[in-house]
C-alpha cells in the first residue's frame, strides 16, 4: 500500500478486514497525505467540512465535529490523525519511506517493491494511494537555486510554520494555493508581491462557524444525505441544471449568478445552468458576471482589469473559493505583477528579474502546484509484464481502464487514477468508491483462487476513447490546466480525469464488477491456494 492520506487510510482498514497482509509506505513522517505536506497560511478544503470526510463509519461521522463550515488543514489533519488512532491504522506504514521501483514477476504472480531504505517487499498486490496532487512542482526559472533568501512551496510547507513579518515576500502562483494563502500573507509581509501567469476565477467562500443544529440536524439524516451525496454528478448536493444560460433573460441570469455568488459553494457557478462547461456563448455570460464583481471589489481599475481571466472559460481550471481574495489587491503592501505581459526572465540572488524590472525580495512563495494526477504514479520506476515500464506505456498520456488499472499492469490498483473522476469531484467520495471496488475486487479473486488480474488492451483502449470523447464535448480542453498537464513543460496535453459524472461512472465500474470483471483478464494461481 502505497500512501497514507484519505485513500491509503481507508484501504488500509478496508483490506485488513479481508485478512491480508499489508505493508504499507508513505513518503510523509505521518498520515494525511495532502493535510500533512499543505501546510500554508490558508489552507482548507473547499467542499464543505461535512461532506469532505469518510462516510464509512456511522459511529465516526456521529462522533465528529467539525467547527467550521470549510476546516482548515490543521483541522483535517487532525481528523485523519484520529481517524488513524481510532482504527489502528498505523501499525503496518512505514513512515519517511519513498516506494522507488515495483516490479512485476508473471512467473510468481507477484510484485517486488523497492523502495528509499532498501527495503524489498514480495507483494500480490500494489495499491496505489499515492493522490492526484501530491509530487509538487517548483517553476522552471533560470536562476532558481541563487536566490539567497529562503524558498517556500505551499506543497511542501515547513511544519513549524514561516514568520513573514516585515519580509519583502513574493508569490509565484495564483491557483487555489496562491489565492488561500495570498490574503494571509498580505497581513504579515511588509510588502507581498504577487506574480500573476493567470488570473484564475474565484468566489468568496462565505467561510463561517458550523452552526451546532445544523450540525446536529445533519447527523440525524448523516446516512440519507451520504447516499444522496454518492448517487449526485459531484459528490455533493446540488441541483442539476435545467436550463442554458442562453435561454433566460439578462436580468434572470444576473440574480442566478448572484445567487451562486453568494452560496460560498465550489460548484454553485458552474451548476447554475446546464451548458456553461459546453457552450462558449453561455460560459462567457457566467465569466463576465466574475470579472464584473472583480471590478466592484478592486478600487484600481488596472488591477482589476489584470485580475480578470480572459482566455479561458470558467469552470475549466480547478475554480476557486477565497477569503478577501480581490479585497487584499486594494492593501497598500500588495503589488500584482502580470507575467504575461512582462515575463519573469530569471531569479537572482536579489529577487526577481521580469522583462523590465527586478523586484527585490526576502523570501519566495512558489504556489506553482504538482506534477498532477501522473507525477505520483510516474517518479516511480513501476514495470510491468515483460519489462514493459509505466513511464513508457503512458509516454503520450495516461491509459488506464475505469481509472482504476491499466494493461500489462497486473495487481496494481490505483485510487482516483486517470480516467476516474477523481478531481473533477469531491474526492472524499471518489476515494471511499475506489477503496470499495478493489477490495471487493480482491476478495473476489481470493475466493476463487485467482492469482493475476489485468486489465485487457481493448477495455481499455475503449474507455480511453470514452474518457477522450467526454472530455471533447466539454470546453475544458480548451484551457491550459492541470487536468490538461498543461502546466508541466513537454507533459502530454491530454484531458486526464473522466467528466461523464458519478452516476454514469458507478453504473460502470459496479457491472463490470457484476459481471466477473468484465474487461479484465483474471489468470488462475499457479500455486494451489493464493500466497497471501
Ligand atoms: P494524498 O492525500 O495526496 O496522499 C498521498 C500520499 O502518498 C502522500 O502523503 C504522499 O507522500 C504519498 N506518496 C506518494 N508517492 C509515494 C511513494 N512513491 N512512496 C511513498 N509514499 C508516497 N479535494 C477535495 O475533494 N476537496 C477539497 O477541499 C480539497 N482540497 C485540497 C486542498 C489542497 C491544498 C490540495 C493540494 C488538494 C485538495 N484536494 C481536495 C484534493 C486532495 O488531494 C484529496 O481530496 C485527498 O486529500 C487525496 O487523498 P489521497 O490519499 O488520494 O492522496
Ligand atoms: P495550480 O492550480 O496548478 O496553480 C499553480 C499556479 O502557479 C498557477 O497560477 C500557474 O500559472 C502558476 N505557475 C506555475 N508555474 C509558473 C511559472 N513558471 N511562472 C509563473 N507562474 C507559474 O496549483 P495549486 O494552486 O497548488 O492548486 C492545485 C490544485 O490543488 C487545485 O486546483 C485544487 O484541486 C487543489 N487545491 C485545493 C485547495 C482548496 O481550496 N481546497 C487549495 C489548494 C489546492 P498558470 O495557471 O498560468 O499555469
């Protein structure tokens, strides 16, 4: 088991109840996965408290309270820890240990895992719980190791916190990291200079204290609202569409979009009408009404003009909820750099050089993101049936069948992988459904002493196409994003996650699954009984 974060927790305590042996490794010196390593001023989940966190202990979610409507990551944190204390799930990682290589042995049926400390373990199975965004990315800049002050990146923030008081600080980034932490940081610095590639769309969180009866009224139906959470498009509630934006008045469409605007919710934007995420025409309606809202909050017009996304269409970059985003624009020890205009050409031992002019700086904040999706799947060295590397097969992009596997990859589950819906929604749910399918997978397999299962060529050439041709109806690959890895140099632009909705993708998944692991190749032990 490879991770200890949402998904390598429950996989943890979902496969030891079938009575297997686990190892488990996780490059972190705790659990947590994302809520160990982001630890930047700011960080948060952006679906709600309540709906971000596991459904599969009743007594768990009864006995839990979350104090805010959106928890900060020292909270979640501490959720996962007790999560971990509570079920024991400690006992079989092996903290601080990077999984290096996995090689498959089709004689013996099984994988030889290696990894930082040397360590070698003969495994049946290779769960893959190592998460969609956890091998961050530091910028391709010249210069970038002359710098003579320090260096952050919100992935990888020092545990015992950064002072930026009376710093002359910088930012490179202006995703969900950057916007969390920008606002924060303002408050500290002595001047904050934000370094803008792309301005992104974001919406006021409208974050608060969880008021204890609606706390209360949502344990008294914890269990239908779970059920409805699964059975929804995103793994959260919200009403689906039915309308295009196109089709009701200006004066309608502005008080929706006010509405949503208003909600604090990741999703209420892009959920007020059925064709935003299609229609360029529709999109662009929901995008002004952003960029106008921008303009009421920015007292410098210029400013709001270089905050305002152009370029790409709402909703097709990961959106955003902030705290005083835009209000932080209008501090006087905030300056907002447009690299587009004026690039950055390198980092110097003073600070950052742009095309026309070198800002001096203390400290360097890179919110640049990760290697997304396939950069933890890839660092390692992972080969499959005749020697066949992973880095190889996916050399033009991820191929997987249901997200889940990928051909000539025997016994090696991934959580959330390409081609699932994974990022697209809320990813406690994806998680929990993942951890579902391969243990029942497994306790299939052992009761019918199948040694090897594996995805076949043509499922997934299949559902490639399928992801392929979903994603093609949609306006998301028309931004640069990470679902594209469009923001890592020479990855292959290819739209990663599955955008079909959870209902359609559990129908999938569960009758491939009824019907004997359909579109997988299932080969017989060749010992008698399965060595577990
Ligand atoms: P992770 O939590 O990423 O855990 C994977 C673990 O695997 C890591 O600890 C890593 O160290 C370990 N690992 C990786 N490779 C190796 C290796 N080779 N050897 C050993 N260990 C390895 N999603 C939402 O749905 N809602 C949110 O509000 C939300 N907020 C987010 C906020 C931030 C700042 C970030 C970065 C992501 C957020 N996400 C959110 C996505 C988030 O990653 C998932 O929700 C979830 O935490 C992923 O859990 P995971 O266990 O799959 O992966
Ligand atoms: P990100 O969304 O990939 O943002 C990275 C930012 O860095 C972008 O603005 C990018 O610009 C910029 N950048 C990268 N390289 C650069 C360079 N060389 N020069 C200038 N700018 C550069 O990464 P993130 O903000 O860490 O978020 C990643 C994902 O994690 C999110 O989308 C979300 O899924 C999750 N997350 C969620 C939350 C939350 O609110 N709960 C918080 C943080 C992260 P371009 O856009 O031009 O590439």
């Amino acid at each position: 088991m490879v991770g200890a974060g949402f998904a390598g927790l429950y996989a943890h305590h979902r496969l030891r109840a079938l009575g297997l042996t686990i190892q488990g490794y996780e490059a972190a010196a705790g659990v947590g996965g994302t809520w160990w390593w982001n630890r930047y001023p700011g960080a948060r989940c952006d679906v709600e408290s309540m709906d971000y966190c596991y459904s599969f202990a009743p007594e768990l979610e009864q006995e839990w309270t979350w104090s805010e409507r959106y928890a900060t990551q020292p909270e979640i944190l501490r959720y996962l820890d007790h999560v971990a204390d509570r079920f024991d799930l400690r006992r079989d990682i092996e903290f601080e240990t990077r999984v290096t290589a996995a090689r498959w042995s089709e004689a013996e049926q099984r994988w030889d895992v290696v990894t930082d400390r040397g360590d070698r373990v003969s495994a049946r199975f290779v769960v893959m719980a190592v998460g969609c965004l956890s091998a961050s990315k530091d910028p391709e800049i010249q210069g970038i190791d002359t710098f003579r002050g320090p260096t952050y990146h919100t992935g990888r923030w020092p545990h015992e916190g950064v002072d930026l008081t009376g710093l002359r600080v910088g930012v490179i980034g202006t995703g969900s990291s950057g916007i969390q932490s920008i606002p924060l940081m303002a408050q500290q610095a002595a001047q904050l200079t934000v370094f803008q590639r792309t301005p992104n769309f974001t919406m006021p969180a409208k974050n608060a204290p969880l008021d204890p009866d609606a706390v209360a009224a949502r344990k008294a139906r914890a269990r239908e609202h779970r059920q409805a959470m699964r059975e929804s498009r995103a793994g959260v509630l919200v009403p689906p569409p039915q309308e295009s934006a196109l089709s009701v008045d200006t004066a309608t469409r502005q008080s929706t979009y006010e509405a949503a605007w208003e909600s604090g919710t990741l999703f209420g934007m892009i959920a007020s009408y059925n064709d935003l995420l299609v229609n360029p025409d529709a999109n662009e309606t929901a995008a002004e009404f952003v960029r106008r809202k921008i303009h009421e909050i920015v007292a410098d017009p210029e400013v709001a003009d270089r905050l305002s996304p152009r370029g790409h269409p709402l909703g097709t970059k990961r959106p955003c909820l902030d705290t005083d985003y835009y209000a932080t624009y209008n501090r006087d020890n905030v300056t907002l750099v447009d690299v587009r205009a004026t690039p950055i050409v390198e980092i110097t031992p003073a600070g950052i050089r742009t095309t026309t002019q070198e800002y001096e700086l203390d400290a360097i904040v890179f919110a640049t993101g990760f290697d997304a999706m396939t950069g933890p799947l890839l660092r390692p060295d992972i080969t499959g049936v005749g020697g066949v590397a992973l880095r190889d097969k996916w050399a033009a992009g991820p191929r997987t069948f249901l997200g889940l596997a990928t051909a000539g990859f025997p016994n090696l589950f991934v959580v959330t992988g390409p081609g699932s819906p994974s990022v697209l929604v809320n990813m406690a749910v994806a998680i929990e459904q993942h951890v579902d399918w391969i243990t029942d997978c497994i306790a299939y397999l052992d009761e019918r002493n199948i040694g090897a299962i594996e995805a076949t060529v043509e499922s997934e050439d299949d559902w490639v196409a399928h992801v392929n041709q979903v994603a093609s109806y949609t306006l998301f690959p028309r931004a640069n994003s990470w679902y594209m890895g469009a923001n890592v140099p020479g990855k292959p632009r290819v739209f990663m996650p599955y955008i079909g909705g959870l209902p359609r993708y559990t129908e999938t998944i569960e009758s491939v699954a009824a019907n004997g692991y359909r579109g997988f190749e299932l080969r017989v032990s060749p010992t008698a009984t399965v060595r577990r």
